[in-house]
C-alpha cells in the first residue's frame, strides 16, 4: 500500500505557503492526513476554533468522499491535497483520480422530499463550514477556502 507523503513550499514573493499531501485511497488515512494538515495551519491565520472545527471537519468530509467515492478505495489511485496558507485564507484543494460528478445534480437535504436521504448532506455540511466551495468542471476536485479571520 502507498504511504502519503507531505511536502512543504514556501512562495517568496507573495510569503503564502504551500502544503501539499498525497493520500492513499483508504479511509484509515483520513484521520492522520487531517491531523496532520490542521497541524500545519496554525500560524494564526485562523482562529484556533476554526482550525479544530471547520478546517478539520470539511478536509475530513472532503477526503472522505474523494476516497470512498471519487476513488471508490482503490489502493491503486492517490488523493492529492493541496493547501496554500496565505495572509488573507486558506485554500484547501482536494483532488481524486474518479470520474468526478456534477455537484449541481446533488440534492438540497433541507427539503422535506430529501430529508430521507443520505446523499447531499456531505456538501450541505462543507458549504456550511467554510466561506466558498468551488469545483472544477469535472467534478473530481474541490477547493475549500477559509478566510482569515
């Protein structure tokens, strides 16, 4: 089995830091994964409480989802995280090697026709966690941003 990898960059010219983690396709890392990136952002930028409650849940929810369905825990496929700390937010960008899906097909979990179902509270959740969640168009690759504050 693939082990993750961190790698740390520091950008001069701007002073944002750049994280970036590989994890294997099994849920067993999401705890270590998260626990280690939300080791790495407590230089001040957020709040002590938002790195212990948002940040950690929404990268655990993110990881999650990339490896049980984006990569359905094919111990062959990687996650790739990646966060940059800046001045003014943290950007989390979680990647899978899945075919992604299109997030504006997922159901409003509010709504009493959904309230049954299991699928879409995982998203209600992260856009309630943080201040934007962005998607690529493929539907694989989320950026989660928290900003400072």
């Amino acid at each position: 089995m693939k082990t993750p990898r961190l790698n740390l960059r520091r950008r001069a010219a701007d002073r944002a830091v750049e994280l970036s983690l590989d994890v294997p396709s099994a849920l067993e890392y999401v705890g270590p994964a998260v626990q280690l990136i939300a080791d790495s952002c407590t230089s001040g930028i957020l709040s002590p409480r938002r790195v212990a409650f948002n940040l950690r849940t929404a990268l655990a929810e993110a990881l999650t989802n990339a490896i049980a369905y984006g990569n359905q825990e094919n111990p062959d496929r990687m996650v790739q995280v990646r966060v940059e700390l800046t001045a003014t937010a943290v950007r989390l960008h979680v990647v899978d090697e899945g075919a992604g899906f299109d997030p504006s097909l997922i159901p409003d979990p509010t709504l009493p026709a959904n309230v049954d179902r299991e699928d879409g509270r995982g998203l209600f959740v992260l856009r309630h966690l943080v201040d934007d969640v962005a998607f690529n168009d493929k539907g694989n690759a989320v950026c989660l941003t928290l900003l400072a504050g």
